[in-house]
C-alpha cells in the first residue's frame, strides 16, 4: 500500500512539473485539424483563416464548470461575432455528447470531438489524472492563423470576458 501511495504521489508531482509554459505557444502557427461537431460535419482549421478564433479545450460536456464556461460564450457570442470572432470548443466526447450539450444549452458555435485526442495531444492539453481529458486551456488565434494568447489556467467564470477583453486589446493594436 505505501509503494503505491509513493509511486502516484510521483505521478501527481510529474503531471504538476509538467504543464506546458504558455509563452512557448505565442507567436507559432495554429497545427492543422479535422475533427468532427456536434453535427457529425467536418470541420478543419482553414476555414477560420480570415478570422480570430477562440480555440478552448474543456473536459467533459455537461459538467458544471464547462456549463457555467460555454454559457458565457454563448451570452457574449453577438460580441465575438462584432469582433470577427468564431468560438471553437474542443473536448475528447464523442459527436453524440457534443449534440446533447449544444442543444440543451443552445450553444451557437462549433464543438468538436477529438475522441482519438489527436488535437488534445499535439496541444499538449490532454491529461490523464484522474481520467483521460483536455484540460481547460484557450488559444487565440489571429487571422493569419497565428496563435496571440494562450491561457493555460483559465476560470470558467470569467474567462469569457477576460477574453472579450484580450480580443478588443490585441485588436486595437493591429
């Protein structure tokens, strides 16, 4: 029992150490993506060339703080919209999970289903304790396709608007 106390207390240390530094992000090409939404049409990174986009990773649908998160994206989307601004929720449940959650909470924006966690992997967000998910992290990215922001600690509550905030900062400044 005391080895295996030991051996996850090193795990738990090892997933800690090992977030991802969230400056390493900035400045770097969004990877290229095909993944399913809610509405089992594939959708790929080169059809939002030409607008910002809020790519958020969340974990599970229908939890509470991933409810209070798309919520709020869904209260500020006439926003984003006025911002040239397209939301993208990323989670590793399947197409009918994500058809659930968006028509339950009237999300009006794509969720896609990264179940082979291709996505979640190559944004260094997947993680595995205490069961296999995206962690809550965003990326903005710019018209071009560059990622601008990562957020890497992200508090469903707020996030919302502290992105509205970002968005019309970095905006201003182009």
């Amino acid at each position: 029992m005391k080895t295996l106390f030991l051996i996850l207390s090193g795990l738990i240390s090892l997933t800690a150490w090992s977030t991802p530094d969230s400056n390493k992000w900035e400045g770097r090409s969004l990877p290229q993506f095909e993944l399913l939404n809610q509405s089992g049409e594939l959708i790929n990174s080169v059809q939002y060339k030409g607008k910002w986009l809020v790519l958020y990773f969340y974990p599970k649908d229908k939890t509470p703080g991933c409810t209070i998160e798309a919520q709020n994206f869904t209260n500020d989307y006439a926003r984003y919209q006025q911002l040239n601004t397209e939301i993208v929720g990323v989670s590793l449940d399947d197409v009918e999970s994500h058809k659930d959650f968006a028509e339950t909470y009237e999300l009006p924006f794509n969720l896609l289903a990264d179940t082979e966690s291709k996505l979640s992997k190559t944004m260094e967000v997947k993680r595995f304790l205490p069961w296999p998910h995206a962690s809550r992290q965003t990326f903005l990215i710019d018209p071009k396709g560059i990622i601008v922001r990562h957020f890497d600690e992200v508090e469903p509550k707020v996030h919302s608007q502290q992105l509205l905030k970002a968005l019309q900062a970095l905006q201003q400044k182009k």
